[in-house]
C-alpha cells in the first residue's frame, strides 16, 4: 500500500498516510480532523529487478 504526504488545509501541519489510491480522497488530518487536505508530492525512488546490485540511470543523450 503506498505512503501519500499531505499537509493540513486548516492546521496546516504536515503528516504522512498510507492508504490505497482509492482511499486516498477520504484521508482526515490527524491532528485537527479536517478533510480536504493537500497532497504534497515529493522525490521517489525506485528499483528494478534483476540482479540486485544497483544500476545508475539511463543516459539522455544530450550533454
């Protein structure tokens, strides 16, 4: 299940949620109960299988 940030509309506090991506428009502040509260998208990392060893990214090409 996926970890979503979102900071407080009304409190403005930040706090993290993990909860299925069609759960995730039911999602309360923790601290003060509100709803609607703003997804905050930050960096991810991700792994491919394979080896197990760690691969540096594709080239693009340019530079």
């Amino acid at each position: 299940m996926p970890t979503y940030e979102f900071v407080c509309t009304r409190c403005e506090k930040p706090f993290s949620v993990r909860t299925s991506i069609g759960e995730k428009d039911l999602v309360r502040c923790p601290h003060c109960d509100a709803g609607s509260p703003r997804q905050v998208f930050r960096s991810c990392n991700f792994m491919r299988g394979g080896s197990g060893g760690c691969e540096a990214p594709p080239r693009s090409g340019f530079g």
